[in-house]
C-alpha cells in the first residue's frame, strides 16, 4: 500500500471522525423484511449506507453511472444497502478519495486511471500514448480477460476494482494559439500526477506540471500554466475552455475510468452482497457509456459555438515518433498489458 504522509493521515482521521459521527457506513444484524423480487434472498441480511467519491459535478456522466450503480444496489439488496454518492469532489480529489478508499475511510470512489499508477504500477499502462486506436479498441481490451484481470490487481493497494468507464480521449488545450505539435515547445501543461506523464511531455519538449484537477482553471487565468489535457467533457464541464479556448485534438491517451471499493469493506461483505454489488458495477457500464456519448457530442458542440479554435491532427506520424522511446523505455515493464492491448485491435 502506498504510504500516506503523517499530515494526510490526521487529515484522514478527522474524515473517519467526522463521518462516523453522521452515521455513514453503518451496520445493522437484523434483516430487512422487504421482499426484492427475485425470490433469492437478498432482502435478507445486514443494512449498510456507504460513501461513493466522485470528483466530478452532479451532471457529469460518471457521476450519472455512479448513481446508476446506486441504484442497481439498492434495487438487488432489497434495499438493504444503500451507496450515497458525493459529487463535486465533496469527499475530497481524485488523490485523497483513493488514499481514503485504501483505508476504509470512504467506501467507494470512482476515479480516472491516471493517478492509480502511483497506487497499481500496471495501471500506468493508460498513460502510454497512443497505444489504443479508438474507442472500440478500448472496450475490446477493458471488457476483455486481461482488461477485467486488472481490477483484481488493486487488492495488493487496498483497493477493489469493481468496474470500468468511458472517459474518450484526452488532446490538449492552450492559452496560446495551438496548431502543430511544434506550440508544444516550451509550454507548462497540467498533466496527472505519474511519472509516465511526466515523461510523455519531456519527449514533447513541454514542462509538465502535475497539480490537483481543482486549480487548473485558475492557474490557466493567471498563467501559473499555459496548458492542459483533457477529454471534452470535461474541458467543457470545467469551464476550461474560458481561459484556454485553443484546441488541438491529437487523441494522445485513451485513460478509462474505475469504479473502487476498499479492499477492507469487500471483506467484511458476504459472497452475496459482493455478488450483489459487483454485477451493479458491470450492469451500470453500458448506460455509462451511452451517457458519456451523448454528453462528449453536446460538449463539442458547446465548446464550438462558443468560438473555440480547434485543430484536429490529421497526421499523428510526427507525435508517435517523438513518444517512441517512451514506449520502449515502458515496454518490457508492460509487455503482457501491451500484447493484450495489441491483440485487442
């Protein structure tokens, strides 16, 4: 498990405190007498009302899959086990809410693949560029053997992996004008926090700087950054587009998202509220994905209207030959992840 510095831990503590005095994340023995339907017992069992971390807004489709999640729990236990889902980053960014899941503090986050490399070294495979061709490739791989052996990689961290989200691809936006990847040069560009990140914009000639997802608009207004990278909800939901109305689609990262319990909460669960909660997650996926399509398309469309230079790559040529020795640098690291990946095209 990653190590959490002595000021996180206090600032963790106090969380427990404050959230076992609201009552959250407790248990009752007796069972619930309200039938679910099914005729399989589910009814039937301790209550639990849990936490789910979401750092994005209440409209965002994530946190629209979070909810259907929910609901599917809620619906299959009889109403027995209920998930509160915390939108906005209430619980804390993407970073905390994983170090507080690792200790049970919250039970469950749903997060980007991005900062989980620091917790799971094989989840930096996400962060290599341009390894995935296009959506359909992603879901190939993801709802696939290797792709879905992965959740259960995160038990050494703490953590459960319970399923995956879309979350497109990721091009960057600027400040200043971006037509090539020559306007990379230079540029101090808000990246997750991995080393692979870091690497993939050195190879670029940029400056990465790695910062919490919160402080990317301010630091585009006040030019503590000239740049960021993201998918088009989110530059569309942030309100980036603001202060960097300068696009460049390369569709440099295809970075899934994760649904995560704490590893302690799953076991203290039966098998049957595991079960219960598990095929919630894989259940939920579809109309996550369906979500996150039509907003992607109302996204583009805003982001336009509102006079959004945008550029698309036609030639990526250029851009996989100056990541090449990223890749080799990474690939023995990630050969089987990248052999699955490859025979999912």
């Amino acid at each position: 498990m990653r190590k959490i510095k002595g000021w996180k831990m206090i600032a963790v503590i106090a969380s427990i405190l404050l959230v076992s005095g609201c009552g959250a994340g407790g248990t009752s023995t007796g069972g619930n007498s309200q039938p679910d339907g099914s005729g399989n017992g589910a009814s039937e069992g301790p209550s639990y009302t849990f936490r789910l971390a979401e750092a994005h807004p209440a409209d965002y489709p994530t946190t629209k899959g979070d909810i259907r999640f929910a609901e599917l729990v809620k619906e299959r236990s009889g109403g027995r086990i209920t998930i509160d889902v915390f939108p906005s980053a209430q619980l804390g960014e993407e970073k905390a809410a994983i170090e507080q899941v690792q200790l049970g503090a919250i039970e469950f986050t749903r997060v980007s693949t991005g900062p989980m490399a620091e917790f799971n070294k094989d989840f930096g495979v996400f962060s290599l560029p341009y390894i995935f061709d296009n959506d359909d490739h992603v879901w190939r791989f993801l709802l696939g053997e290797t792709g879905m052996g992965l959740l259960d990689t995160l038990q050494s961290s703490g953590l459960q992996g319970l399923g995956w989200y879309s979350s497109g691809s990721r091009s960057f936006y600027s400040s200043k004008p971006l037509a090539g990847i020559e306007d990379l040069k230079g540029l101090k560009i808000r990246v997750q926090e991995n080393k692979l990140n870091l690497a993939i914009m050195d190879a670029l000639g940029a400056s990465a700087t790695p910062m919490p997802y919160g402080e990317v608009y301010s630091s585009l207004q006040t030019g503590v950054i000239d740049a960021a990278e993201n998918n088009y909800p989110s530059y569309y939901s942030s309100k980036h587009y603001e202060v960097a109305p300068h696009l460049l689609l390369d569709s440099h990262q295809r970075v899934p998202e994760v649904l995560l319990v704490s590893k302690t909460v799953w076991e203290k669960l039966s098998k049957e509220d595991q079960e219960i909660i598990r095929q919630a997650a894989l259940d939920s996926i579809e109309f996550q994905r369906e979500e996150w399509a039509k907003y992607e398309k109302e996204s583009e469309e805003a982001v336009r209207a509102a006079g959004v230079t945008i550029t698309e790559v036609t030639d990526l040529q250029p851009w996989k030959d100056a990541v090449k020795p990223v890749i080799e640098e990474y690939r023995s690291e990630f050969s089987d992840i990248l052999d699955a990946i490859e025979a999912a095209k």
